[in-house]
C-alpha cells in the first residue's frame, strides 16, 4: 500500500505501477540516497509466506539479474525481505513508454524504429545469453522505450532455471512459462528453451511492431499456442508491402518452427538489422524534442568510434627468460596443495565479494592444473572439483555444471569413505538433469540413488530423497506412482521419533493435491491433456477441481474463454452447458464484478473454483 516502508524505513512505496501472475512493481523511493526506484515483489505460490528454499531461490534469481550488466537492463540495486517475510527487489526506476503501450496508441510502427529498436533488444540479448541466461519472455509489454530512444528489456523472472523441486511444482501445474502470442514452439511443449527461444520471441515483436498485430490470435490462449506449433507465420508485406525484403527474410527466419534453423545468436540478428537503423525522426508522446541535448546519444557517439578503423598492432618480441629462471620454472611444480587450497580460499571471497562467476573462473584454472598434477581422485582435487561444480550450480550454470556433477560421482564411485559428497554430487546431478529437460532421466538418477544409498531408511537424506522421488513422478503425470511412493513415505514418518524427522505434514499437503481421482497424465484422453497443461492452476481450488474432473467422465473444457466482444475470460468453460469456472479475484475489484455480471447477463452459471463442488460441477455440465 502506499507509504509502506522497507528495510527500515529506507524505501518508501508510493504507487502500483505493474502487476501480473509473477509478482508486482511498485514505484518508490530511496530515503537515504533520495532517488526514484522500482520494488518489484516476487509473489509465493497460494499466498503461502516464502520458506528457507523460496528465499535461496530468490537471493539466486537476484544474484543473476544483478550480473547482467548493461544499458538496456534496468540495474539491481538490493534485495530483502519485508516485514511479512516476502522477497523484493529494489531496481532501477525506468521512465518511459511499452511497445505494447506505444503500438497501441500509434499503430503500426517506422521500418527504422523497428529495427532500432530490435537491434537494442539483440544487444541485450547478447549479454544474457553469454550468461547462460535465457529471458523466455520477450514481449512489446516488456520493452521500455525511454525517452531519449534507449531501449530497456524489463522482466527478467523467467530467465532463471527451476530447481529441482520447483520443477515438480510448475510441471504439477502444466503451466508453462512465458506468454502464449510470443512462445515458441518448443517452449509451448515444455521442451528446453535455449537463445534461439529468445529469437523466436523477438520475430514475433518485430511482426508486431510492423504491422500491430500478434503474428497468431485466436478466441482462446489455446488456440494461439497450437497456432504457435502446427500454422506458418504470415509474410510482413501481406500486411504492410512496404517492409523490405530482407527484414521480411529476416523475421521468417526467427519465426521457423525448428530452432536449429533460425539465426545462429543474436549478435547475428543485430548485425542484419543494423543497415535498416535508418530515417528515426521524432515519435510524439514518445520521445523527447530532437533539439533537446541527450547526454547518453552523446556518450553512444563517441563509443561508436571505438575500433572503427583499428590501427595494425606491432609485433613485439617477448622477453626471454633468463636461464637461471628458467630453471627455478622447471623445478617447482605446476602447482602445490598451498596453491589449491589459497584458490579454493579465494574463491569463498570471490563468491561473497564480487560473484559466483568470477569464483568459477577462479576455480577452473586450479581444478584443471591440479588435476594434472595430483591425479582425478586425490582429496584435494576432489574438493576442487566439487566447489567448481557447486559454484556454477550456485550460479544458475546448470547445463555447464551437469558433465562436472556426473564425471565427478562416477569417480568418487570408486573412492572409499566419500558416501556424503557422492550423494550430494548425485542429487544436484538430477536437478541439472531437469533444467536441462531431462525429468525422466533424473527420476530414474534419484531411484538410483535410493536403491544404493548407504545410510538407513531412517536417514532424514533418504527421506527427503523419498519426496523429491514422490514430487518429480507427480510432475511428470505419474500421479498413481507418486500416490505410492508419498504414502509409504507418509506411513514411515509417522511411525519415526517427532525428533529429527522431515516434517510429516508436509506430505499429507502433497498427497492431498493428488485427489482419489485424478488419472495419470498418459491416461486421460487428448482433449483433457491439453485442457490439464494449459489450465491456470495457481488457486489451491481450481487446482483441486481439476484434480478429480477428468476421471468424472465430463468433457474437456475450453480453457480461457472469452465471452462477448468485451472478451470476458473464464479459465474453464464449457459452452454447450453454459457452465463456467472464473478465476477469483480481489473483492473490491470492479472489472471481477463486470465480468460476473457478463456471464450472468449471458445466462451462464459462472463462478469461482472455490464456489463450485465438484459434485454440483459435474452434474450441471452433464445436464
């Protein structure tokens, strides 16, 4: 609300500025440094406060976003927990207009602001993905056009991997990530997103921006997705015949359907756009008077001239060494164990100091001399390997990671007295294994594991790995098997000392969102999967609903339907029975009350998951 206050009174909050399923932003002010900022607020699952996992998981994601370093990313400047413990993000305040805003109010857009403007959203791209980091959700709501024609990529929430369990718990869902007119194919299926996912969303924009209109629009966020995987994409000049030819070449390549076939990166994509960065004169309401002096344009100039004509280095001799240098060289070692354990040290400090990335490249140079040196499996290259292995993991590097994870557990293997670093080293191998889209493979990792594990049924390890073991098979859509697998989790917790145990309600919750009825995902029929993987199910009742409703013998509904000309949207619908499932929303919210009225006016019987029960549900849709 406004005038909360954060960290202690530092940051105030003034307005609401954006709101969507992933959190809020909020515009506010830094007391102590007396300059606007944004607050963004990570919303929690069910309205749930953050546990100890919510809040690494956070610190993580802020971690990231902060290292990208770039102009046309708004800048992290801190990061907490308010009073509630719930995370926020204190950012850059951004001024400025959307795409989406700017499209809306001028139409169509120039043919040289919109190469401008995508070859700014390539630059960016360029810096996130040398990070490994894919943004999954490039959009013309999520472009800021500032006022002195700088372009700012906002949002980046998606562009961290899940975790292990937060796989279980968006893959339970069937609720992919990203915003349906501008996903690729291969992220409408769940399938790894990778740069080219990132492109394909930018060609999207780009046809947007052109001709004001989505690339595929359909009556349900369905119907576009399907448009996304099976139609080919219109040509640029149907609509507007004055787009050049190699732009229109460009945007069809961004949108093919195989990843492998669009451009190789998007410096690539920058570089065929940059000679159509032509004729950007003045965008009222948009950007500032021409005659008005812009300190970054001028700062932009002169960085544009940099290695424009590189003069021909010199070729210089180096030194040689004197002899009696080249033998102290010969004689010491590449490295010493001193020299190993000073860089694993050292990397402890980079890790706190100035990041996770500068702690691996540390890391790299001394794992692989030492390794060189001392053998794969002495102690202390073990630990090296490990602490670089960690450290990417820490960082959001998961797939680079993954082959360190899996090398280094089939050596310890071999190694007496490492059980606790060869379990470690396994389960952080499957969590790569998900992020890398892999589920199958690493449910079978984690069964594995189970099967071979050396500390007892008891072991509050093994008990954990029993749920993550029950979570990874209901998100995958194997609900009996995970019914199995929790409930004799369920049974020997309970007949365990309150001492030391995983907690057992827990369980119950999980076993709870797996209803009686619910069918395993490859045994309910074509319609209801979809309906199952497109379906909104962050409300606990919607989510129940669906639960039990395929094995009622009720026909799939129409997922996001829209209503009249207004396009008033029930998440579930059934047409024929003029039956309806709304999504809830705050009490005081007059476009909710609209929206009721609508349906009511129309005679259907529309209202909240948690108005419904499912009895009453199934019966009216059967009528």
């Amino acid at each position: 609300m406004p005038g909360r206050k954060l960290s202690y009174g530092r940051y105030r909050l003034e307005s609401k500025i954006a709101h969507g399923g992933m959190g809020e932003v909020w515009l506010g002010r830094d007391t102590r440094l007396e300059r606007e900022i944004a607050v963004k607020f990570i919303r929690v699952a069910d309205g749930a406060p953050p546990d100890p996992e919510h809040i690494r998981r956070f610190v993580r994601e802020s971690r990231i976003t902060a290292r990208l370093q770039h102009p046309g990313v708004p800048a992290v400047f801190d990061g907490g927990l308010d009073e509630h413990g719930w995370p926020f993000l204190v950012m850059q305040r951004v001024k400025g207009m959307s795409i989406a805003q700017l499209i809306n109010e001028q139409g169509p857009l120039p043919i040289g602001w919109t190469a401008a403007i995508a070859a700014q959203v390539c630059a960016v791209l360029v810096a996130a993905h040398g990070e490994e980091l894919i943004h999954r959700d490039i959009k013309p709501s999520n472009l800021m056009l500032e006022p002195d024609g700088c372009v700012k990529v906002l949002d980046f929430g998606l562009a961290t991997a899940p975790t292990l369990e937060e796989f279980s718990r968006i893959t339970m869902t069937k609720q992919p990530l990203g915003s349906p007119p501008y996903m690729a194919p291969e992220q409408v299926e769940g399938a790894e997103c990778t740069p080219a996912t990132d492109l394909y969303a930018l060609g999207c924009t780009m046809y947007e921006m052109l001709t004001a209109e989505p690339v595929f629009s359909g009556s349900t966020y369905i119907s576009v997705m399907l448009r996304q995987i099976k139609d080919p994409p219109p040509a640029a000049r149907q609509s507007r015949p004055d787009v050049p030819a190699e732009l229109e070449e460009l945007i069809a390549e961004l949108l093919r359907k195989d990843p492998a076939e669009r451009p190789a990166s998007a410096e690539a994509v920058h570089q065929r756009l940059l000679p159509l960065v032509t004729d950007l004169g003045p965008i009222i309401g948009a950007l500032e008077s021409p005659a008005k002096t812009s300190p970054v344009r001028l700062y932009a100039t002169v960085l544009n001239e940099v290695f424009r004509n590189p003069p021909v280095a010199s070729t210089v001799t180096a030194p040689q060494p004197a002899p009696s240098s080249v033998r102290a060289s010969r004689s010491r070692p590449a490295i010493t164990r001193d020299d190993v354990a000073k860089a694993r040290t050292d990397a402890r400090r980079l890790a706190r100091t100035s990041g996770l990335k500068d702690a691996a490249k540390a890391l790299e140079q001394v794992e692989r001399l030492a390794r060189q040196v001392f053998g794969d499996t002495d102690s202390d290259v073990v630990r090296v390997r490990y602490d670089l292995a960690t450290t990417l993991f820490e960082g959001g590097e998961y797939r680079r990671a993954l082959p360190i994870f899996r090398e280094l557990s089939a050596d310890l293997a071999e190694v007496p007295g490492a059980t606790d670093l060869l379990f470690d080293c396994r389960l952080k191998q499957a969590t790569c294994l998900v992020v890398d889209g892999r589920p199958a493979d690493a449910l079978g990792q984690l069964q594995s594991l189970l099967k071979e594990q050396a500390y007892g049924d008891a072991d509050p390890r093994v008990l954990e790995l029993r749920k993550q073991i029950g979570l990874l098979q209901h998100g995958s859509g194997q609900h009996q098997a995970a019914r199995t697998t929790l409930t004799a989790l369920l049974a020997d917790l309970q007949n365990l000392p309150a001492a030391g145990r995983p907690d057992p309600h827990e369980v119950e919750r999980l076993l709870s969102s797996i209803a009686p009825g619910t069918a395993d995902t490859e045994q309910v029929d074509d319609a209801w999967r979809e309906a199952l993987r497109y379906a909104n199910r962050d409300e606990s009742a919607l989510d129940d609903l669906l639960n039990v409703l395929p094995g009622r013998g009720v026909p799939a509904p129409v997922v996001g339907f829209e209503l009249g000309d207004e396009g008033w949207t029930a998440e579930l619908a059934w047409p024929a029975a003029k039956v309806a499932v709304l999504l809830s929303g705050e009490p005081d919210d007059r476009e909710i009350d609209a929206r009721d009225a609508a349906f009511a006016a129309a005679g259907w019987d529309a209202r909240t998951a948690a108005e419904w029960r499912v009895d009453e549900l199934t019966e009216r849709i059967s009528e």
